[in-house]
C-alpha cells in the first residue's frame, strides 16, 4: 500500500502543477489571488484540480500505514511548493508593473 500512496501522490502532484502551470500561462499579467478565483481559468483546469485532490488524499491514506509524518509530507508537498510558485508568479507580475509605470 506505501508503494501505490507514494504513487498516487506523485501523479496528484505532477497534475497539480500542471493544471498550476496553465492558469499561470493564462493569467501572464495578472497577480492571482491565493485565495480566489483567477481572471482567466483554463479549461479543464478545475476538473484538474479536483482530481489531483482526491490523488493527494488518497495517497495520504495509502501512506498512513508506515507512520503520520510520511501522511504530513504528501499532504504538504504539492500545496506548498504551488503556494511558493504562485507567490513568486505575483511577485514577479508587481515587478513588471513597476518598472511599467516608471
């Protein structure tokens, strides 16, 4: 069961990112707000999203049989690493903005 969780969370991570990767795409020019709905939302995006959640949770569970702290990593790995990358996409976007109004 570790082998198929550990599994299960890295596709739900890969898809993550990758339905990440499209709305940042999407919304180039625009600061996404971490807790709302982006301007632009890809298409299949959402559905995306919701599929890698189920991924995530179930590989959590998968991975709970070998101990609570391999549960913390897989549940932490994927959000956190795309709260890092949608931090860095809106930092990067009020930059251009600045030196646009410069």
């Amino acid at each position: 069961m570790f082998i198929a969780g550990i599994a299960a969370a890295v596709i739900g991570i890969v898809l993550l990112h990758v339905a990440l990767g499209r709305t940042l795409r999407a919304n180039a020019g625009v600061r996404i707000p971490f807790g709302g709905r982006p301007r632009e939302i890809p298409h299949g995006s959402i559905q995306m999203r919701a599929l890698t959640a189920g991924m995530i949770v179930l590989g959590a569970v998968f991975v709970s049989t070998e101990g609570w702290h391999w549960t913390l990593m897989v549940v932490a790995a994927g959000p956190v690493a795309a709260m890092i990358v949608l931090g860095l996409h809106n930092r990067r976007v009020s930059r251009e903005a600045r030196s646009a109004d410069a």
